[in-house]
C-alpha cells in the first residue's frame, strides 16, 4: 500500500512542479533579435520544412534588441533607431535577387520562428510564415523620397495558422528592454 502511496503522489507532483516551471511567468526571457540565414543564397521555400534548429544563422543579428526603439506590439511594429535603418538597408541593398528570402525571430539562443522578406510586392506568399515588405528600404523607394522608420512583421497571409508572432518569449523579451508599446 506505501508503494502505491508514493507511485501516485509522484505521478501527481512531478507533472505539477514540470508545468510550474514552464509557464510563461516562469520563463526566463533572452534578448530578441532578427537573423538572416548565414547562407544567404537559401530561399525560403527551401527551408520553411526543415526545423528551426537544423537553420544556421548568420554571426550578426540583422536587428537586435539595441536598434529597437519600440516594438508595437498589437501590430508587430518595429521602430528602429537610425542605425537599425542603415543595418537593414545595407542588408537589402547587398541583395542581388528580388526573391523571398527568410529570416529567423530568436530569444537569448532560441530560434523562435522563421519568417520571409520581400523585396518587392509579390504574388508569391509562403502562406504559413509571417512576412516583412522590405521594398521601402529599396534603392528606387530611397529615391523616389521614401524615409523608413522601421519594419513591420505581418501576419501569415493564412489566418487559418496560428500567429506566432505573439510568442510569449519574445512578448517578455521586448517588455524587460522596455520596449514594448501597446
């Protein structure tokens, strides 16, 4: 009867004390950043089947945490300082193909989700992934006056797919900078 005792208090408190330590309050929150692929020549259709952890991303954050000014987050707006705008217009302007290209979402070392960009209005959109319109850091834009403030990750095109933009990790990533703005 003691064995059983225990074997159904264990059974009852190990599942208990895993879901506390796991619950979003509990999370321990990293610094958030956009990556690009380290190999910039991938697609993103060749990547958005592989996990997230298989994906090499490249030595530098295209946006960290310090190039945020605010993060919008009801509308996933990114206001980036002057030099966040530089790093991105850099990255876009190194580009030699129009084609989608993706980035990853990352907290502290974790990969949190993959995502396109586009460098210009496309009918081509990976249904399930949230996507930036980059074509306002585009050499043309720049001439014809344009003046980007920052970024804006939109959602999935498929809103049958959940948004995983509002993962938790990031939410708390950008609120301990804050950086958040409701």
């Amino acid at each position: 009867m003691y064995n059983k005792t225990v074997l159904i208090l264990l059974l009852l408190v190990v599942p208990i004390g895993f879901a506390q330590r796991t619950t979003a309050s509990n999370i321990q929150a990293g610094d958030f950043a956009i990556y690009l692929l380290k190999d910039d020549t991938l697609k993103t259709w060749e990547v958005i089947l592989r996990s997230l952890d298989s994906l090499t991303i490249a030595d530098h954050p295209l946006i960290r945490i310090d190039d945020v000014v605010s993060y919008d987050w009801p509308n996933h707006s990114i206001m980036l300082t002057p030099k966040g705008i530089q790093k991105v217009r850099s990255a876009v302007t190194k580009r030699t193909s129009t084609l989608p290209f993706p980035f990853v979402v990352v907290v502290g070392n974790e990969k949190v989700y993959l995502g396109n960009m586009y460098l210009m209005p496309s009918s081509y959109m990976a249904g399930d992934i949230p996507h930036i319109d980059v074509s306002q850091f585009t050499e043309l834009q720049t001439a014809l006056g344009s003046r980007p403030t920052g970024v804006k990750i939109n959602r999935a095109p498929d809103v049958t797919v959940p948004d995983i933009r509002n993962h938790i990790r990031v939410y708390q990533a950008l609120l301990k900078k804050n950086k958040v703005k409701s």
